[in-house]
C-alpha cells in the first residue's frame, strides 16, 4: 500500500492576507466577493514559494480557509497559486455555539484530514487547541501565523524540515 501524499494546507486571513505587515512585496488590493468589499493585503511571491515546498514534499497544497472556493477566484490568481482544492468548512456555526471560529474550523480541518499527515499554516490559536484533542489524527505540524505579519520564509522553512522529516 502506497503512503498518503502529505497535505499543505493555507488559510487565507492572517497567513496571505496579514492585518497590516509591513514587509516588502505586499500589495493592496479590493475585492467584491459576496456583495461585499474586502480588503486584501497580499504577496505575490507567497504562491511560488507554497507551490515549491509542496512540489518539493511531493505534497498536495489545498485551502484551509473560510474563504473556501472564492480563494482561488479572489486570492490565488494574486499570489500566483493555482486553482487548489479546498477542506470542506461549512460557513454556518450557529450549532456550535460554545466554540470560536478558529475551534469551528479546526474541527472540521481534523475530521476532514483524518489520518493523512499535513501541515497547516494557520493564524488562529484556537483552531490549533481544537486538534490536540481530535483522536486518531494524522501527524501534522501546525504552523503558526503572526495574523499581524503574515507568512513568512521562515515558516515555509519549518514546513519544509518537518515535511522532509515526514519523508524519511
């Protein structure tokens, strides 16, 4: 039996689109998804870099983001990524009320995943807590996103030495 491919997962607010980071490369742009603006601060070096380690890990990169689909209509084509598959996560939570969003998102990133190892680039603390405590998990590495700065190389260094772990 071959081994899963491993899963690169990218949220999109606080990783790709940071609150204010002040690095270079960032541009603004505004989007109207929804009926709604929105205001995106983005990098277009980030999708070379992502498609690189998981050429590189022989991974699949996938969204992991509320954003859902319209990430690949609004974010992707910005930052050079193409089309991704996204993790399945519904947009309502009214039954999950005594949860935050980021637990919300991380239960079902877990439940979807299951057993197949990933890394996730995530901002929110309280998705990362939510599978400490899913049984039967699949090895992963969370990498945490300082929502103020955004995804930096340094975090895609990390990935990149716990995927290459993962390989061997």
């Amino acid at each position: 039996m071959e081994p899963c491919k491993p899963l690169v997962l990218v949220d999109v607010d606080g990783v790709l689109n940071p609150a204010r980071s002040q690095a270079l490369g960032y541009r603004r742009h505004w989007v109207f998804s929804g009926g709604r603006a929105h205001r995106l601060l983005l990098n277009p070096s980030h999708g070379p870099m992502l498609t690189e380690l998981a050429e590189a890990a022989g991974a699949e990169l996938m969204w992991a983001t509320y954003w859902r689909n319209r990430a690949n209509t609004w974010v992707g084509p910005r930052v050079g990524l193409p089309s991704l598959g996204c993790v399945p996560i519904p947009r309502r939570w009214r039954s999950y009320t005594r949860a935050s969003l980021g637990s919300w998102k991380g239960h079902h990133v877990a439940a979807w995943v299951g057993h197949r190892p990933f890394v996730w680039f995530e901002d929110d603390a309280d998705a990362v807590a939510r599978l400490a405590g899913q049984p039967g998990l699949g090895r992963h590495l969370v990498v945490m996103v300082d929502p103020v700065i955004g995804l930096t190389g340094s975090h895609v260094e990390q990935a990149r030495a716990w995927l290459d772990d993962l390989r061997r």
